[in-house]
C-alpha cells in the first residue's frame, strides 16, 4: 500500500485542515509555514493522519490535548507511533499547553530536530 495515499482517510484529512485547533494554527501559521522545507499538514501516512509532517526529515510532528492524556488515548499514541517507527518516520509530540506556554520553546525544538538551526 502507497503509505501516504489513503483514499479512506483522505477527506478526513481534508476537514481536519480546514478545522485545525487554535495550537496547530499557532504552529501553523506563526512557524512551520515560513520554514524553508516542505511541512505538510493533516498528512496521511498509512492508517494514521498526522497532525504535520516533513518528509526530508522523516518527522511526524503531533500536538496533544488532553485526550491523548488517558489511557486509550496513550495506548493508541503508543500504537501509531510505533507503526510510523516501522515506516522510518520519528514522532514527536508537544501538549498543547506547550505550544501555549512555551511556543519559543517549541520552534527551538523543531528547529534542531529538523537541523534547521540559525533559522527563525
């Protein structure tokens, strides 16, 4: 299966851009968008939609609300996490209160795990 052309997923993947949350807007908007590399939102991959995605860097990137928090939300993270390990594709996870409270923090982040660093 093409990992990254569902059909099933595809228009789910549609609404979830048009709806993103106030937090992925903020790293929307504020920060992926302007890098200088291909982020894409609402991507999927497999049988998972991640929330952003840079395929020359193999990263998911995924902000969580408090759902993701209990534990079918753990257990589900834990799975899809390691289906996208599987595909070679890292995971890395912020709260939302992180991209709130600490969205500096957050670019900082991305920007060495994307080995972007000296770029704002």
């Amino acid at each position: 299966m093409n990992q990254t052309n569902n059909p099933q997923l595809r228009g789910n993947a549609q609404k979830l851009r048009r709806e993103m949350t106030k937090e992925e807007r903020r790293l929307w908007y504020d920060f992926l968008k302007r890098l200088p590399i291909t982020v894409n939102r609402q991507k999927v991959i497999g049988h998972s939609i991640v929330d952003f995605y840079c395929a020359s860097a193999k990263l998911a990137i995924e902000l969580d609300g408090s759902q993701h928090y209990e534990d079918a939300g753990l257990e589900s993270d834990r799975e899809r996490d390691h289906a996208l390990s599987q595909l070679g594709i890292t995971v890395v996870r912020y709260s939302n209160e992180d991209v709130n409270r600490n969205f500096d923090g957050v670019c900082e982040d991305l920007l060495r795990r994307l080995d972007l660093t000296g770029i704002k």
